[in-house]
C-alpha cells in the first residue's frame, strides 16, 4: 500500500467520522456483555443468545449490499445522520423489549441502519484523505476500540451500582445528541464521479479486492467470536463470576486501543499487508494462551495478548482493500461491509450452536480453524 504524499491532516468532518466510529462501535460492542444478563433474565440457550448477533449481522448485510444506491439515492449527509438515529431508535426498542423476539428484531434494525452509518463513514475518511486513508482508518478504529472497551466497564458498572445492564445499552443515545448539537450543520463529502466503462456500466472491482474481501471476513470473524462469547467464557470455563467475566473483558478492548495505536504508527513506515501478518501472529499465541491455560491470570493474560494482535486485522484490510478500490469508495465500503456482516453472522451462532453441544471451551476451536484459514 502506498505511503501518503501529502501531510496528513485531521478537520473538523474527521473529528466527527472518529466519534461517529466511536459511537457505532460502541452499540456493536454492547450486545456481547449484555448476553450474559439477557441470557439469565429471558432463560435462553447459547444458541438463541446468538441469534441476537446473527440478526445484527443480517442487517449489516442488508446494509452492504444496498448502502452504495442508498447513498447515491439520498446522499452520505442524511444516510450518515438517517443511520446514526436509527440505531439510536432500534437500542431504544432493544432496552423496552422484555420478550427475545422484539430484542431479536431491535438487533436486526441496529445492524441495518447502524451499517448505513460505517459504510458512509467509511467511504467518506477514504476518499476525503486519499493516500492517507491506511492512517485516518486505523486512527478511527483507536477511537472505536476505546469505545467497544468502554461497553463492558459499563455494564459491569451498572450492574455494580444496581442500575442494570440497560442504563449502559442507553448511555450512547445521549452521546449522539451532544455529537447532533456540536455537528449538525457540518458537511459530509459527497460521492465523487462514478467511473465507468465505455459500455457505460460501473466498472467492476478488481479481483485484488475480493481476496482482500476474504481476509477482512477472517479477521472479523475471529474478533467477534471473541468479543461475543469471550465474557461467557470467562464465566463458564474459567470459573469467574458473571459481573467480574464482563468487567474483565474489558482488557480485551483496552488491549486493543493499544494495539491500534501501535498500528496507526507502523502504517506510517511499514506495508499494510505485512502488518497484518504479524498482527495475525500476535493475534493466535494470545488466544491460544487464554482458551488452553488452566489459571484465570493466564487466561487474562492470553486475552490481552490476543487483543493486541486482533486490534489491526480489521482496519489493515479494510485500508488495503479500500485502497484497491479507491476510485469506488462506496462500493467497496458497502461490499466490505456484507463481508463483516457474513462473518458476524455465522461465526458467534456456529460457536453457540456447537457450544450447546460440546461447551463452550470446546467449540473455540473453531477460532483456531479461523486463524489457520487467514
């Protein structure tokens, strides 16, 4: 992947693209150490719990395969802000649903309008930076991960304080409406010219892009398996309490944060693709450590570990492929997120359902098939 050109700056719209990251991570982020609780309230099963992920995911498909027309249709401005208050609306809904199939279906919303938001951002970082999209990309999912971290110190805090697990699913709306009072009126770059063949159909994306495609559902894959049953495990398998395996999985995301920012300074210097084979590395020896050790501080250990090598899987393909495709942000944004949505979808279910089966110690192997694959 090429350096940047140009020096690098950050504006006011990047500023706003970070904390609108940050905002979606957050509510993406949420759902894994809630389950626990919605688990024991509502009586589910592993796999029914997963069900919640599965239908998010569902609507990040959606999303991917229509975000680029609904763009063009309506324009990033109203799909960024559209999609930012949708997801609002379906945690809303998630928080006053007592029965699985309004939280189900709060889930599917969230995924769809809340996708509609990342593919704008997305596209918008990528073509408003140009040569600088390695960095403004990975610079965004710093703030993305400190807000995912910030998701099961609050749940385990509210838990704590006897608030319960819904005043942290609603502390991101109040967050939006700070960001709609200080932005509202700030302008969002729109989508360039289309290029086209002489047939005057869009030009297809490369085929370099679709191997990227693939290695960006690895990587997702592999982080969301961790993220969403990660605290079920703690509890589960290694033994700690359900309050202290959610407020633990925070060092999974703080983890994470460091590793991003670590990474936001080597795509300055070093090739993304090259990155991501070393954060591939990082990413195996920690989970390996914290899925077979038989002591939680080991277990703790591996997963901070596995949260600094997983960190950049996602943003180091998503720049790179990304960059591929530069001329079709949209689009490329848009099918990258149908990958996500892929992953997200089958991973945690396939691990709930074969934790139903075998545990949940024994269904992570799956995540070691994952790695082997990237």
């Amino acid at each position: 992947m090429n350096q940047p050109t140009t020096p690098f700056t950050r504006d006011r719209f990047t500023w706003l693209a970070y904390l609108m990251l940050a905002y979606y991570a957050y509510y993406q982020a949420v759902p894994g150490p809630i389950m626990p609780f919605l688990r024991a309230e509502l009586g589910l099963t592993y796999a029914v719990g997963g069900l919640h992920f599965s239908a998010f995911a569902l609507g990040m498909i959606l999303a991917g395969l229509s975000g680029d027309r609904v763009a063009r249709r309506f324009g990033r401005r109203a799909v960024f802000w559209g999609g930012a208050l949708g997801m609002a609306a379906g945690i809303l809904w998630f928080v006053l649903g007592r029965q699985v199939s309004l939280t189900i279906a709060a889930s599917l919303l969230m995924g769809f309008l809340g996708t509609l938001l990342l593919v704008v951002i997305q596209a918008s970082l990528s073509d408003h930076h140009g040569d600088g999209r390695a960095i403004t990309l990975t610079e965004a999912n710093v703030r993305a991960s400190i807000a995912a971290g910030l998701a099961p110190l609050l749940v385990g805090a509210s838990e704590w304080l006897g608030l319960g697990w819904r005043a942290a699913a609603l502390a991101g709306v109040f967050v939006l409406i700070v960001l709609l009072i200080l932005f509202r009126r700030q302008p969002v770059p729109e989508t360039p010219v289309v290029v086209v063949e002489h047939d005057g159909r869009a030009r297809r994306l490369p085929r370099l892009f679709w191997a990227y495609w693939l290695v960006l559902i690895l990587s997702v894959a592999i982080e969301w398996s961790l993220i969403f049953w990660g605290a079920d495990f703690l509890n589960s398998v290694v033994g700690l309490s359900r309050t202290n395996a959610v407020t633990l999985m925070s060092v999974f995301f703080v983890a994470m944060v460091g590793g991003r920012f670590a990474g936001s300074l080597l795509t300055r210097r070093l090739p993304a693709a090259n990155l991501l084979l070393l954060a591939l590395a990082v990413a195996l020896l920690g989970f390996l450590l914290y899925w077979l050790a038989i002591m939680p501080v080991a277990n703790v250990a591996g997963l901070f570990i596995a949260g600094l090598g997983v960190a950049n899987l996602f943003p180091l393909a998503l720049s790179v492929a990304t960059g591929v495709a530069a001329e079709q942000a949209n689009r490329a944004s848009a099918r990258l997120a149908t990958g996500g949505g892929l992953a997200i979808m089958t991973a945690p279910l396939l691990l709930g359902w074969t934790a139903d089966q075998i545990g949940l110690q024994g269904a992570f192997a799956i995540v070691v098939g994952l790695f082997a694959l990237a």
